[in-house]
C-alpha cells in the first residue's frame, strides 16, 4: 500500500444496494422494528458515500442483517471460503456483500478480502471482539479493524448492539422478542501508522467508544 490516499469507488454495486433495499423493507427493519421493538439512533454519522469501517460488538447471528439496516447502506461481513461453494447460495451473498476467508488463512487472509470489499466501494462490517459475548461488553479488542483502517486509510465507525445478546435463551426453541437498541458513534479516525502502539490506541478508543454507547441504555 502506497503512502497517497488510496481511490475507491464512491458506493457498492449497484444491484447489491438493490437487493439490500428489498431484503431491509420486506425482512429485516420489520423484523428489527415490530419483533424486536429496535431502535436506531446516531444514523447521521453515517457516511452515505465512500468506504468505511463498521466497528461493533458481537452477541447472535441477526448482527450482520440488523446492522446493515441501522446503517442504511449495506454492510459487506467476511463469511467461511466453504460457503461459497455452495450454488445459488454462493451467488447470493455476494450480491449482499459477504466476502470469504479461507479456513486457515489467518489475519493476512481476511485483510486482503476486506481492502478488496473496501475498494469497491463497501462498508466493511468487523466485529471487534472477533467472537459472540454473553454481556454485549467488549474486553478483549483485536487489532483487525485498526489494521484495515491503517491500510486502506478509511474511518472506523463504532457501533454498539445493545440486547441482542439475549435474543436466543438455551430454554426456548425460537428467538426471544428482546427489545433491542443500536447506537452509532461519531466516526474515528485511522492509525496513523501500522506499529502496534498505534492500532492499539485507535482500538481502544473503538472500545470505548462502543462501550459507552452501551452504557447509554435504551
């Protein structure tokens, strides 16, 4: 990656914003609104031109749709290489933005696919525990987004998912209708540099950040 600004599409394909808009209007905000009783507040630091990276944390498998539809804009998530093989399957989440990373690959794999989503265009959604908590809190940050934002010099979104870590209880079969609240925090900006001292500072500051959407309650 050259020291200048890199160029990047202004917005993500055209037939991919297309199927986004009818998946959120026909499936995902009624679910997230009317099941779920969510809440969205923070939407004007939302970027609508240009790459950047969302920064959120991480309770059930709904994240990715819900925050794809508090954001406005589709959100491209890195999604298991084996996924991809499967027909139809594989067509489809592409076209909504998912990217894949081969089993194995490490970091360096899943940066290139994210650069990749980023040049054309793309919100690149990064979760920034890496996994699910049980409490919604972030402890235990991985440098993964701040990298990418040091490479791509794109800004980090931080983004909180309040309640979704209550969705699915092992003593019901079906989600639990959990009343669920998402806040967007005002853009951060990349890493100065790739050092460590430097993605550690900026991913702290994603954690708090998140961490303090939190603290705000519904």
């Amino acid at each position: 990656m050259s020291s200048s600004t890199p160029q990047y599409r202004s917005r993500e394909p055209w037939p991919s914003l297309a199927l986004y808009r009818g998946l959120k209007w026909s499936l995902v905000k009624p679910l997230l609104t009317g099941y779920f009783h969510g809440r969205v507040y923070g939407q004007e630091h939302v970027p609508q031109k240009g790459p950047a990276i969302v920064v959120s944390n991480h309770g059930t498998y709904f994240d990715p749709p819900f925050l794809s539809c508090a954001m406005g804009r589709p959100v491209a998530f890195m999604a298991k290489e084996e996924l991809f093989e499967i027909p139809l399957l594989s067509q489809a989440i592409r076209l909504y933005g998912a990217y894949p990373v081969k089993r194995g690959s490490g970091d360096r794999g899943a940066i290139r696919a994210a650069l990749t989503a980023l040049q054309a265009g793309w919100l690149v959604g990064v979760f920034l525990e890496g996994t699910r908590t049980t409490d919604g809190r972030i402890r235990e940050p991985k440098l993964g987004a701040a990298m990418i934002a040091a490479k791509a010099k794109v800004p980090l979104i931080p983004v909180a998912l309040a309640g979704v870590e209550h969705i699915f209880d092992p003593q019901s079969r079906f989600p639990r209708a959990v009343p669920l609240t998402i806040r967007i925090g005002p853009a951060i900006s990349a890493p100065t540099s790739s050092r460590r001292e430097a993605l550690e500072g900026t991913t702290t500051e994603c954690q708090n950040q998140i961490n303090a959407l939190l603290d705000l309650g519904r």
